[in-house]
C-alpha cells in the first residue's frame, strides 16, 4: 500500500506546528496525456503516482515508420522513469489497472498492490474495433504499440524474404498482397510508405522477384480517404497514393477476413498481409467507474474534464468523451489529449494551493496533418491548406519538434535525412523465423517442406 506523506509546517507566530497531508494523485497511462497532467504537477504540494502497462512513453504518430523499417523502436519511444528522474514529487510504476474501487479510492492494479487517491485522472486511450467480429484480429493486426509495430515489421519484411526464396516453386502473389483496412490518418500513412518500401528501398535488393510487383491495397467503407479534411485535401491524398501504386478502394465495406484473405460484396482478395486500421474504442474506463458512455465506449466527462458525480475523477484524451456542442464531441488527437492534460494539471494544482479553478477547458484547434510518402503530405490549419511538398516539410519539422527528448529528435532527423537522400531505411532487420504465408489447408509440392534445403 502507498502511504501519503505529511508536511510538517511551523507557524512560528503561535509556536505551534501544523500537519499538512500531500495530496495522491494517481495518473492512468503515460502517454501523451498522462504526461502533460504529469509536468504541468512538477513542483507541486501533491504526491503523483503514474502507472502504465508498459516502462515508455511512445509517440504514436510516428509508430508506422517502425512498422515499415524507417524507424527503430528506441528513436520514438523513452522510458518514463527517464523522462520524469528530476521529478521529485513522482513515483513511476508499471503495472495494468483492472478497475476502479469508488467507495475506498483505489485502483486496483493486476497482480499488484493497491494504490489509493484523492484524485484520479485515466488518460488510458484507446484499441482498434473490429465492429463485433473481433476474431478478425487473429489475421488482421493492428498498430497501437511497440509490438504491434514490430510485428508488423517482420511480418511485411518477411513477405519478401519468403517470396525471394520460394519465388521457384510457389505462387508468390499472395505473399506480396498488402491490404489495409482504413482510410483515416494511419491507414493512408501505412498504405502509402508500404508502396515506397517496395517500390524503392526494396526495389534492387532481390534477384528472384521483384519487390515493385507487391500489390498494395487499401480499403474504406466511407465515400473518401482522410473524411475529417477538406475534401480537395481527400482528392490529393488519394491521387498521391494512386501515383505511388495503391489501389484506392473508396466506399467498399469488409466483409470478411480470414488466414487466405479478404471478401467484401463485390470481390475476394487472397492475401497473407492484412492490416487493420479502421475503427476505434476507448479502454474500459467507463466500466470501471460505471459511468455513462459514449457509441465507442469513452466516458463522458463535464467542462471541467471530470466524470459527473465524481469531482475528483478526470478522463482526458481518447478515453474520453467531450461535448464541444452541436452533437460533436473532440476527436481523438495527440493535441486534444496533451492541452486536457496541461488543463488537468494546472486545476489540480490551484485545487491543493486552495486556488479558485480555472475556466471550462477550450480546445485550440491547431490542424491536423497526414503524411502520404516522400515529400507527399496534407496539412489543414483552418486559414492555410498545404499539400505536396511543403505540407510534408511543414509536417516533418512539427513531429521533430513534438518528440520528447533531444536524442529522439536527432536520431529521427538523421534517418529521415539518410531516406531521403538515398531511399534506404535502417532498421530492416527480421528477427524471427519466417512462416510460410500460404493458407492453412494448403500443401505444399513434394520436396518443398519446411526446413528442405532443396529448395
């Protein structure tokens, strides 16, 4: 159990002493929320406990260039004791929340201790949503973590490694069949640096196949690419993506995703490489505080970021649901979770000096932007709307600058500049053993079993 500890304060005017008990305050994931409440509490009467399920930070807009081999995992993630060592007044533990006790202000952690509260803020975020056919994750992963990322790496890298060494013997098109289910930021960035990867780094790696006849995919249920920009902006990504080789499929729902491929109403595609990008929920917070939810399940908080009844308790970034009016609500953004974060922070802070509270939280709508490959971007700042060229060079110098520490932005800057000049990526390496992307009834000729050096 964590025990809060006590300020001995001297009023020497009365020659009495006062006891004063820091306040604890328990933060919910460090990711790009957790850590803005975290250092707007820097300093302040107040002990701060953060507990994530992983020991880094990871800045997740850049998360598909590990997944491609631009990036290695360390150039965008740090670890958190790292980033919060001068930090006094704040303990770091790892560990997965399973839930929320209201009546003793707990939360309860796996396989862990308790750990108690007088505030709470879950900055947990969200996972994909397979839309209530979850079994589809089995052969379509995601991008949310490290790992994820990394599995995606070997599994797209391995692809060409197995077609190169069995290009004599077995149809290689299934192999070299990429498809990507999503057409929001994510799903356009894969698509369009997965068409770069093959189509230039890879291009004269091989000698049995050619990395430039990988069949890249990409599916969207809604009538356009990118739906919260302008529409021209939607036209231009789809049109750069369709320039570097992607076939854009617009308006077409997945039906079905299984180990041999994909069905939507009008056709079957046979693809061993199917990446899920489509579609969000938020982490289980609402159960656990058995508050009211939004459609994706994000608790819906008051002008203040708090859950109604509970002033104490905060929920900010994509765990959360916030009214702006009109029925909407803000999206789920890196720049939405880090200025609720410095909002919580700061309340909090004039809460324990006994301060009055701050103003409703406002959200300053900076724009959003969407990378599409070499020197292909699209920016929406509301009064300018970039494509091209200087979008992505706009782009590249706003994600430099948004990393966390010094040697990330150094190392980023370096491996972009090396791709740029050269179109090499890095970080290539396959670490596992490669298994055979063909179906699982499938056979295979005489003398091609797995391991025969005939082949």
């Amino acid at each position: 159990m964590f025990m809060s500890r006590e300020c001995v304060a001297e009023d020497r005017s009365a020659g009495r002493q006062m006891v004063m008990t820091k306040k604890r305050i328990v933060i919910v994931g460090a990711g790009f929320g957790g850590m803005a409440v975290v250092k707007s509490l820097n300093h302040a009467g107040a002990d701060v406990t953060v507990i994530d399920r992983t020991n880094h930070h990871l800045f997740q807009p850049l998360l598909y260039q590990v997944a491609t081999a631009a990036l290695s995992p360390a150039d965008i993630a740090s670890a958190i004791r790292a980033l919060l060592r001068r930090q006094k007044n704040v303990t770091v533990t790892m560990g997965e929340v399973s839930g929320v006790d209201l009546e003793n202000n707990w939360v309860r952690v796996l396989n862990g201790p308790h750990l108690p509260f007088d505030y709470l803020v879950l900055a947990t975020g969200a996972s994909y949503s397979f839309f209530g056919k979850d079994y589809w994750a089995a052969d379509a992963p995601v991008l949310k973590t490290l790992a994820d990322a990394l599995a995606i790496r070997e599994r797209l890298l391995g692809a060409f490694e197995w077609a190169e060494s069995h290009a004599a013997v077995h149809e290689t098109r299934r192999a070299l069949t990429f498809i990507i289910v999503g057409g929001g930021p994510t799903g356009v960035e894969l698509a369009g640096t997965i068409a770069e990867l093959s189509r230039s780094t890879l291009a004269r790696d091989f000698r049995h196949i050619d990395p430039a006849s990988a069949r890249i995919i990409l599916f969207e249920a809604g009538s356009r690419l990118l739906s919260a920009f302008p529409e021209h902006l939607s036209r231009y990504a789809q049109s750069a993506l369709e320039g570097l080789g992607v076939e854009v499929r617009t308006g077409t729902a997945v039906d079905e995703i299984d180990s041999e491929g994909l069905a939507t109403k009008a056709e079957r595609i046979e693809s061993t490489n199917i990446f899920w990008c489509a579609g969000t929920t938020a982490r289980p917070a609402a159960e656990w505080l058995g508050a009211s939810a939004a459609l994706n399940g994000a608790v819906q908080v008051g002008g203040d970021c708090s859950i109604p009844d509970h002033p104490n308790i905060f929920a900010i970034g994509d765990v959360s649901s916030f009214d702006v009016g009109g029925g909407a609500t803000l999206p789920g953004l890196a720049p939405v979770a880090k200025q609720q974060g410095a909002y919580v922070g700061r309340l909090l802070r004039r809460r324990i000096e006994g301060r009055p509270k701050p103003d409703p939280f406002r959200y300053r709508d900076f724009g959003t932007m969407a990378v599409i490959g070499r020197s292909r971007a699209v920016a929406d700042f509301g009064w300018l709307r970039l494509t091209g060229f200087s979008a992505w060079l706009t782009w590249s110098l706003v994600h430099l600058m948004l990393l966390v520490d010094f040697r990330s932005r150094l190392m980023v800057y370096v491996n972009w500049s090396w791709a740029w000049f050269t179109y090499g990526r890095g970080a290539r390496l396959v670490t596992r053993v490669v298994e055979r992307p063909l179906p699982r009834n499938a056979r295979q000729p005489r003398g091609t079993r797995s391991g025969d050096d005939r082949i």
